[in-house]
C-alpha cells in the first residue's frame, strides 16, 4: 500500500443524490449535510471509509473526492419543508476539502442553514474553517478533530490532512472570536496517540469541550491493521490487544480525569 500526500484530491465526478437535507441519530443533533463524497485527508481510521464500496471500490480511500451536484439548491428547497434543528456539517466527509476553496458549497449551505434559524456543529480536520467564521454565533460550534498532540505519524494515519499544528491554531482563532471550539479526540491510538502530551496542549488552548474515544470501526479495521503492518509490523499484535483490553482503557480514563484542566468540560465515549 502506498501512503502519498497530495497536493490536491481527484474528483471523480460531480454525483447525483436524493437528499441534501438528512435526519441524524447522533445525540444532541437533528440533521446532518454531507456536500461531498469521499475524502482527501484518507485517514486510515476512518469510520466513513466505508462509503467507497458505494462509489469507488477499487479506489484508494484519499483519493477522491465527489462533488454532489445541485447540492445547494436542493438544501434550499428541502428547507423550506424543515423545522430548524441542529445541524452536523458533516458526518461522512470532512466539509472543508480543498476543492471547497473554489466550490464555496459549504459556505453557501451554512448560510442557508443560518437563515433558516438552524444552529451549526461543524466538525472538520482543516484550518480553512476560520473562512466561514463570520457566519457562525454564539449558538454554534466549530469541532476541531486531533488525534495526535504532533506530526509524528500524522503522515502515516491521516496522510492528507492539514498538520497539528494548523489544527490547534484554527481551535485558537475560534476561540479568539468568541465561538465555541470543541476537541474531538478520536480514535485514542495505542502506542501512537501521546494523550498525556495531547491533553497538555489541550489545556493551553482551553477549548470549550472535549471528547475522547478510542473507536474504531469494524468495517475500517482491515484498513488500519494494513497501515500498521506495513509501517510498523512490530506493534501490530500490542496495537491490536490494547484495542481490546478494558485495563488499558480504564488507564485512559484516569489519565483524562487527573491531567485535564477541570475547566475544560469533557466526556469520554469508551
């Protein structure tokens, strides 16, 4: 398996779907917009990696990147049949592709959402998201997911993704504007996440929530487990017990409950 950083994803089509507007299950939200298919950050944890076998089985998950067409019109249109919730942006995509730069879909989408009276939870891994900060209040929140406190192996698990380092900034400049910012910790990554080192940065950057999980899903494991094999055949077997064992994250736990600010509200989903 080849692990490439790229400058810009491949689109490999501008696609049809039957909705813009979709229901969630997700505690503590209502709807959920997913403007692309795909991802260019090909993170090889990721639970959405699944979606490929709908639209590009035989492609490397990180490689493409699908534009759903009309996407914004037909938000429009089916938000004139919605009560306003809340709303993720996004569940199966990070919304801040590259291609969103020109695209401006999302932008677009978050303004319609706002005007519908809908509040906003984004969740992203990209630093461009301060873009669209300007049409965020203090009802909704900007989601900043980091799984690692450093670029160590961030080029190993989530090749194209913008560095740490852009990430905590983004979290900053939310924070600076007087918006929420969340840390999503996840996945907890035995022998790779540092969480003592991560919760240290957390607590100079004060974020407004965290959470924290160690999931990872069963349908991405092969993915995973490949990634470690081949660049870190040695760990595979511990990588794998620890996953499993309820010592390691009862340990996790402790570590969350003793060395995190107490400012810092947080709830950890393992």
């Amino acid at each position: 398996m080849k692990i490439a950083v790229q400058e810009h994803e491949t689109i490999l089509a501008r696609v049809k779907q039957e909705h813009a507007f979709t229901k969630t299950r997700i505690n503590g939200l209502d709807y959920v917009i997913n403007p692309y298919v795909g991802c260019h950050s090909g993170c090889r944890y990721c639970y959405a990696a699944y979606t490929k076998a709908c639209h590009h089985a035989t492609e490397e998950w990180g490689s493409f990147v699908d534009v759903k067409k009309d996407f914004v019109q037909k938000l429009e249109r089916e938000l004139e049949k919605t009560a306003p919730g809340k709303v993720l942006v996004s569940g199966l995509t990070d919304p801040y592709q590259p291609i969103e730069l020109k695209e401006k879909i999302v932008r677009r989408c978050i303004k319609l959402l706002k005007d519908h009276g809908c509040t906003i939870s984004i969740l992203t891994k990209s630093h461009n998201v301060i873009r669209d900060l300007d049409l965020l209040d203090e009802t909704d929140e900007v989601g900043l997911s980091i799984a690692f406190h450093d670029d160590t192996y961030t080029r190993i698990f989530e090749p194209n993704a913008a560095s740490i380092e852009k990430r905590f900034a983004a979290m900053e400049t939310v924070l600076e504007k007087g918006l929420k910012a969340n840390a999503m910790v996840s996945p907890i990554l035995p022998l790779f996440t540092n969480l003592e080192r991560l919760i240290s940065r957390l607590n100079e950057v004060q974020p407004s929530y965290a959470y924290f999980d160690t999931v990872i899903a069963r349908s991405t494991w092969p993915m995973f487990e490949q990634t470690v094999e081949e660049f870190f055949p040695e760990k595979k077997t511990r990588v794998k017990e620890l996953l499993k064992n309820s010592e390691y994250k009862l340990s996790l736990r402790r570590m969350i409950e003793q060395n995190l600010s107490t400012s810092i509200p947080r709830k950890v989903l393992f």
